[in-house]
C-alpha cells in the first residue's frame, strides 16, 4: 500500500510539475525554536516536532527519543509544511508550496507549518529518501548524510535551512504556562540524576507525600491549578533542595522546597508548611507571584507573596537578582535542568 501511494503522489506531482509554486502564505510564530527527532524500530520512521509536549507522548509509547535535530527561526519567508498519511502514518516535510499542494490533493492531511527555514542559509538540512522502505529522512549532520548514502539513501540534497548556533538566541524560558513534563518524566529525571532511594520517603510519608511517585502528581496538579509550568516548580524545587537531600537553613520536615525565608545566617526565618502539597502550593504561589499579574485561584500560603512587585519575572531568566543574586546564572541553570528533563537525559 505504501508503495503504491508514493507513486500515485510522484506522478501526480510530475503532472503538476509545470506549475509555479505558490506565494509563501501568511506564516505564524511559533514560539519554540527546538525541532525535536524521534524514531520508531518498529517502522523505522522518524519523525521531527517542535512540540515538545508531542516529544514527550510519543516518547512514551514506543517512539525513541534522539534530542534536537536542529534550531528553527521563530517566523520567516520560507515556511516548512507538514503533511500526514492516515493509511501509512506517515509525516512528509516540505518547503516546497507546490508539492505540499498536490500531496494535499491525493490523500495526504495538510497540517499547516511545522517550522520556518532560515533566509540566512545558517545550517543547511538534508533529504535522503530509501525507496526499499519508502522514507524520507532529514538531517543537518553532512557525515550522516554522507553513510547513509552508502546505505543506499539516496541523496536529495538540502531540504530547509535551521539557524545557525552561533545565532541562536540566548534561552528565554516562560514561567507560566501549559506544562509540558509528565509525572513519568520527573520522577524518571530524578532517579537518573540521585537515584530513588535517596527520596526521604520515611519523612514524607508523615507529610502527605509517602513515594516520588505521589511527590511529582502533587508538583504537577498544583502547578496546573495556579497556571505555572510543572516543569519550571519541579527543577527549581530540586536545585533548591539538592535533589530533597536539604542539609543548608531548612530541613526535610519544613516541607519548604523553594528556600522561602531561608538565609544561612538566620536559619529560624525559613518558613515551614504542614505537608508536602502546601510547601509545593506556596511555592508555585511565589513563582505566580513573579511571573503574572493574574490573581491567585488558591488561598494564599505563600507568607512572602506581597513582598513581590507582582510580574516582575516572566521568564526564569529574570529571576536573576531577583530570586537570586545577580549574575549567578541562576534561571538558565533551571532551564537546563528542564531541557534535560524533556529529553529524558540526565
């Protein structure tokens, strides 16, 4: 079947060969710069996403995780399409208006801009197709290129463009928001990073919180309830804390996991909170606090919530000197703790 499909849409693009491909149409932002790369043994597909979120379930359900295939600009000229084929399930990716025009039309889901190519040609992508397996596969890695045409890919040389790293700009992480971690995918990043014996499971166990398991569904479920990322409360929890092992101005047992209060000199000022969901409830609070003018939907538990000039630090990047003293690189530490995360990584 998949083999016949590719030559009823090959032929049906050499009739239209003729036609001049369309003006670019009105293209929209997106907001994350990362393409992400998975692959599936059992179909040997891969497949490319700027949806970290999508990164993330098909990661759970047979798909394996390879990190980033490349950097995206937020908006150009040139936009990349994604097309979907429900008999075969495959993704085809193309800047070409033209082609994306007539796979529409034989049978393939038009599903709108997937990322935008760089104008300034930063790093050139490349398109190989097998057609053993009927594949298409994409990547900036010329070596890559280069064997798997001694693999018998053959070479359709550069597809897009991805932006070159130098250019990149610098990682400006949004503290509110839809949360894109799982349960799964912090618990997970904290047994690669500490291990799950080093939970203090006997302690929470009085506090509401008895497995890592339940830990990680509270920091989620609170999180959600006030509109702040999960992920951003888990990290920031863990830098805080090193990883629930305390040792500093606050102990396990004041279930504080964000250093409310605390300073090493005066360590009687750190605030304690009855359980583990009311410490996790005051600190998704303060970094509300921060990041958004919005009302609260809980009660305040927060005892320094009015201390904060209300959506000050949007972006963890902000709290720098804020949350933290100046210069210390404190918010992109936590973003790179949830980079790591999301892509399963330790």
């Amino acid at each position: 079947m998949k083999k016949n499909r590719v030559i009823t849409y090959m032929a049906a693009l050499a009739a239209a060969g003729a036609l001049l491909a369309a003006p670019c149409q009105a293209a929209f932002a997106v907001p994350i710069k990362t393409v992400y790369r998975l692959y599936h043994p059992g179909t040997l597909d891969h497949h490319y996403t700027m949806d970290a979120n999508e990164y993330r379930v098909l990661g759970s359900v047979g798909w394996q995780q390879e990190g980033v295939a490349w950097d995206s600009c937020d908006s150009s000229a040139v936009p990349v399409y994604r097309l979907y084929h429900e008999g075969t399930r495959d993704h085809h990716y193309t800047k070409d208006y033209n082609e994306y025009r007539v796979l529409g039309s034989v049978g393939w889901k038009q599903e709108g801009v997937a990322w935008y190519s760089d104008e300034a040609e930063g790093v050139p992508v490349y398109r190989l197709y097998h057609e053993g397996t009927l594949n298409h596969h994409y990547t900036k890695d010329y070596n890559e290129y280069q064997v798997l045409a001694g693999r018998g890919w053959k070479q359709e040389g550069v597809a897009w463009y991805g932006v070159a790293e130098d250019t990149v700009p610098v990682s400006r992480t949004p503290i509110m928001g839809v949360s894109q971690a799982s349960v799964e995918q912090m618990a997970a990043y904290y047994r690669k990073s500490v291990g799950e014996s080093t939970y203090p499971a006997s302690v929470y166990t009085n506090y509401g919180a008895p497995t890592l398991q339940d830990f990680c569904t509270i920091v989620l479920e609170e999180a959600k309830a006030e509109g702040v990322r999960a992920e951003v409360v888990f990290a920031q929890a863990m830098k805080e804390t090193g990883w629930l092992r305390f040792g500093g101005a606050v102990k396990v047992e004041q279930c504080n996991f964000c250093g409310l209060g605390a300073v090493n000199s005066a360590p009687g000022n750190a605030a304690s909170f009855r359980d583990v969901r009311t410490g996790i409830r005051a600190q998704v609070q303060h970094l509300k606090a921060y990041a958004s003018t919005d009302p609260l939907v809980q009660a305040c538990v927060d005892p320094r919530f009015d201390l904060v000039k209300r959506g000050c630090a949007p972006l963890l990047e902000d709290l720098n000197g804020k949350w933290a003293v100046p210069g210390d690189g404190y918010g992109e530490s936590i973003a790179k703790m949830i980079d790591t995360m999301l892509q399963g990584g330790r």
